[in-house]
C-alpha cells in the first residue's frame, strides 16, 4: 500500500505525505536480490525455526513528512 499526498502552501513551499506499508509474504523479500538464501513461506515457519535464529520480517511501514522551498 502507498499513498502519497502533495499539497502547496503558496507559490514557494509546498509539502509532502507519503506513507507505504509492505506485507511480505517469503523471508528474504526484504534483502537485496535474495542475499539472505533460499526464500521460506512465513506462515510455513515454526516455532522451533524462530528459536533457532530464524525471525523474518512480516511487514514494514514507512511514514514520511518533507517541505519543499522553490526559489
């Protein structure tokens, strides 16, 4: 999901909302190109793979707030 929000204050500032937030559904999907080895279904993982060290990442959110001075 991603919503982005653009609005101008007046002819010189203007500011910005953006806001994403990922599910993911394969550990993994957050590295680069797959660094982290062979990808796993999460809802496939047990508890006995968290306790071992295994604990993927399930969702990020990114909420983000910028003003923008045009001169």
């Amino acid at each position: 999901i991603e919503v982005y929000y653009a609005k101008p204050i007046n002819k010189a500032l203007s500011w910005d909302l953006r806001y994403t937030n990922i599910k993911y559904d394969y550990t993994g999907s957050n590295s680069f190109f797959g660094d982290d080895g062979a990808p796993v279904e999460i809802s496939t993982i047990t508890s006995q793979q968290i306790a071992q060290g295994m604990n993927p990442v399930k969702e990020s959110t990114d909420l983000r707030a910028s003003i923008s001075y045009r001169f």
